[in-house]
C-alpha cells in the first residue's frame, strides 16, 4: 500500500507555531527555558521550536539536543545504533523547566531512555514533552504536554516525518509495511 500523506509543509509549520505558543504560554514566558530535541529529526524541530520561541518573546531560548541510545531498553535487539551528540546549554539544565521534543510518540521507550539520560546530566525543576505526532499505542505511562497532532494508526503501520533539511521535502506519511519486518518502531 503506497504511503498516505497526512500533514503538508503549512500543516508543519502551524503545528509548530501552535506548540511554541503554548509552551511560551505554560512557563509563562522564556525565562529559564531550555529545548532538547532527541536525534535526530527532535533536534531540528526543538531549533525550530526554539527560533519560533524567541521571535514570539523577543528572547533568546536555550536549544540542546540529547542523545538517548545508551539509555534504551532495546540495545541488545538493535546493537547498532550510533550515539548521537548530546549538546546542553552551558547553563545546564538545573532548576530549569526542559522541554523534551521529539518527531514521534509512539510506546514511550524512547521518553523513558530520555528522562534516564536527562537525570544522568542534571536535575531539571520540570520536564515537559513535545511531539509533532503523537500515534497512540503507549507501552508506558507517558503523555506528550504538547502535541502537534494525534494521529491514530495501526501498529503494522509506520510513521515518517520528512524534513526539508534531511530529506529535500516536508510532510508526514503513514506507511503500511508490505511485510512484518519491515515495521518500524516510532518513538
């Protein structure tokens, strides 16, 4: 089954808006702000985020990224994922309200690995979680603050955000897998 595209570039664009809007409003404003998108396509949303963040409040918003591969619980299933870079703020993330950002929620494992590595660096006052699509089918008791948009699927079916600076174009898909193995495991 060929894939079906479910958000354009505008509907990207206004989802995010949208999340910058209400983050701004729920820390009512940037003060001690920081950003922290998990590699790969979290960290380009979480500098967009944070561009939209400081064009709204007229102040410049801490933008991080971190990396969760150490931390995850399907290391020995899938031995071969490369770290990424995990980059804080220079302030760190202590007594800071940290806004985790990712592309997409689908079990809650790869929040988990994030809140494991987050404590592993510091000790933030709040930790909030930001997803472009949120695709349902939690394995555990994790729920994005800010979402861009809910998208239930099945779970044979996959979900791929496509950015322009990675991929050349902008959309969200969902594809069905032409077999079992295939699946991919969004997080």
């Amino acid at each position: 089954m060929p894939a079906r595209i479910v958000l354009q570039q505008a509907d990207i664009t206004r989802a995010l808006t949208r999340i910058s809007h209400e983050i701004l409003e729920s820390n009512r404003g940037p003060d001690d702000l920081v950003l922290l998108g998990i590699p790969t396509r979290g960290v380009l949303l979480a500098r967009r985020i944070g561009d939209l963040v400081t064009e709204f409040s007229g102040s410049v918003v801490s933008v991080g990224s971190l990396d969760v591969t150490m931390y995850r619980d399907d290391l020995s299933r899938n031995p071969t994922r490369a770290p990424a870079l995990t980059d804080v703020p220079a302030a760190g993330i202590d007594g800071k309200t940290v806004v985790l950002v990712d592309d997409v929620l689908y079990s809650g494992r790869t929040i988990r690995a994030a809140l494991d590595a987050l404590n592993a660096i510091g000790r933030p006052r709040t930790v909030r979680l930001a997803t472009l699509v949120d695709r349902g089918h939690r394995e555990l008791p994790i729920r994005p603050d800010f979402v861009g948009k809910n998208l239930p699927s099945a779970q044979n079916e996959r979900i791929n955000v496509h950015l322009h600076e990675i991929d050349g174009d902008e959309f969200v898909s969902i594809d069905e897998p032409s077999s079992a193995n295939e699946a991919g495991e969004n997080e």
